[in-house]
C-alpha cells in the first residue's frame, strides 16, 4: 500500500526503514513502538515536499472552550501515487494502533 520512495528528495526524509511492511488493512496500522517513535510528527500541518511514500504520524485533536486538545488518537499519514497521474500525490491514512 504505501509506495517506495523513489523521489531525490527522499533521501532527506527519516522515516522507519520497515513502515512499508506494518500489517494494515483499510482503517488500521500495527506500529511497533520503535516505528511509532521514529516517525515525523504533523499533528497541525501537512508534510512539504510531497512525493510517493513519505510517511508521518498524526495526532486527532479536539476542540474545548480552552482551544485544542490532544485525544491520544494517532494516524498514519502517507503521500501515495494518484489516479490523477504523475506530479500528483494522494493523501492516505490509517489509524495506528502501537503493538509490542
């Protein structure tokens, strides 16, 4: 599901070696703890430099009367390839369950 980098740039993206082999399936990913702690954190924006299999995690936020407020509620964000052909990303995402 989540493509190989290809892209130059993604030589100057870290993220786990192994994310492409997580089991998933159409609502969730099983993360390990090492993958979960060594992806990049985007909670309130969107990765730039957009290319085919960058990966990020992602925390739901809920609006209070105080402003935003973490839920504890965490996805797997990824840039995939688009039906709508090259120079175009989707936008993909999961949620994450952490497994030992």
């Amino acid at each position: 599901m989540i493509p190989n980098i290809t892209d130059p740039l993604g030589r100057y993206w870290n993220q786990p070696k192994d994310i492409r082999e997580a089991p998933m399936d159409e609502t969730h990913v099983l993360l390990t703890p090492h993958q979960f702690r060594e992806l990049a954190e985007y909670s309130t924006t969107m990765p730039s430099g957009v290319y085919p299999g960058k990966c990020w995690k992602r925390e739901q936020l809920e609006v209070t009367p105080k402003g935003w407020r973490p839920t504890g509620i965490w996805a797997l964000g990824w840039y995939g390839e688009s039906e709508k052909g090259p120079g175009w990303c989707s936008n993909n995402w999961r949620r994450i369950e952490v497994v030992e």
